[in-house]
C-alpha cells in the first residue's frame, strides 16, 4: 500500500516571502496527488491538485510540483500572506486500496507579518 | 456551489452509547468517504461507499462502526458502543469519480465520547 511523508511539520516565513512543502510517496502506481488547506477547526478544502501525466500546475500563488521518478510531489506558495497560515495536507491515492486517499501528516504553516 | 453538509456539527455522547453522523453529499456523487482526524493528527480515512456498498474501509473501521445509506440523499456513520478513543473529529466526502479525485469534504462532526 501507500505511504506518503511529508516535511516540514512546521514552517515560519515572513509575510510576502515564498513557503515550500513537501511530500514523498512510495507508491510508484499512485497518479493522483491533491493538497488540502485546512483552518483551525474547519474542513480540509482541496487547494490544488496534480495527475501523473504533467510535471508542474499553478493556480495564481499556488504552484506543485511532480516528480515521478523521486516519487515527490511540492507545494509552492509564493507572495505568502497572513490568510495562508493553515495546515496544509497532501495525499496520494493508494491503487491498492480503490484509490483512497492517503494523507501526510500535515505542515503548519506560519505566516509572520 | 454545491456542498457537503454534516449534522450534528457537535455530539457528546456517554462512553458505550451509539451515535449516528450524518451527511449529505453532493447530489451528482456517486461515491461516499468517511474520514476522522483526532485533536492536532493527520486525517484518517475510514470507509468508502459506492453502489449501495461499502468499497475499502481501513483498519480503524472494526466491527463498532457501521454505514448506511438509507435513501437517496442521505449517508451516515453509525458507532456501536463509543469509546473515549473515538473522540475526533469525522468528516464526510464524496465525489464523482471513482479514483477519488476532487473530494469535498463537509465541515465535519466533532465526536466528544465522555
């Protein structure tokens, strides 16, 4: 089945500078790879996501990045603001287990003003 | 847009009772998630439910939880006999896809077994 790790558990940076996460996964058959933004006490909400078939997607801010033969994915948030400081998860479907979905552990990220 | 909805958003419950969790997917949903996420840890996933039955479930999901999908909006999470462990958060999700892509999630129950 699937693993996912993901580092750092925390990270700092101060506002306007860039935050990256990152996760790695040990399935190589795994082709879904989301990232969920979750605030204190509220759901877990997909921010953005990334198939198998491309190596890079950027929404505004928000950019991950795949690389499939390392088997590690990245969160990039660029020009960070107060309102990104969350916990941020990723996950990789688990082909063994219908897809579901397997979760890392998590980032607090701070955003200092 | 078109959301997940949980109810209660709260539930205390004495420790050996049974509570059931309610959800409302997505409308055009066909395949249903129920995860939990204790105090501070990582979301755990505990079932899925697709046709009327239950697809993969973890470990977690022992013989003390049970899920139903009783008519054609609702799909609930019942737990036998709590525990002061089952104290979490659980959240419900669903899609349109079978490999679990674009989950939704709702805004979650917070269990409080005492």
């Amino acid at each position: 089945g699937e693993n996912v790790e993901q580092h750092p558990s925390t990270l700092s940076v101060q506002e306007g500078d860039s935050a990256v996460i990152k996760c790695t996964y040990s399935d190589s058959a795994s082709n879904y790879f989301p990232w969920y933004k979750q605030e204190l006490g509220k759901r877990p909400q997909l921010i953005i996501d990334i198939r198998s078939n491309v190596g890079e997607k950027k929404d505004q801010r928000i950019a991950v990045t795949l690389n499939k033969t390392a088997k590690h994915f990245s969160l990039h948030i660029t020009e960070t603001q107060p309102e990104d400081s969350a916990v941020y998860f990723c996950a990789a479907n688990d082909m063994d287990s219908n897809y579901q979905l397997i979760w890392g552990a998590g980032t607090k990220l701070i955003i200092k003003p | 847009e078109p959301e997940v909805t949980q109810t209660p958003s709260h539930q205390v419950t004495q420790m050996g009772q049974e509570v059931i969790l309610r959800c409302v997917p997505i409308s055009n949903h066909l395949y249903f998630y129920w995860y939990r996420q204790i105090l501070g840890q990582k979301v755990e996933f505990l079932v899925s439910f697709y046709n009327n039955e239950i697809s993969e479930k973890s470990e977690i999901f022992d013989d003390q939880f049970s899920v139903e999908r009783p008519d054609g909006s609702n799909f609930t999470l019942k737990i036998r006999s709590t525990k002061l462990e089952d104290s979490a958060m659980y959240f419900c999700a669903s899609s349109s896809d079978v490999t679990n892509t674009e989950a939704f999630f709702g805004q979650g129950t917070r269990l409080t077994v005492v």
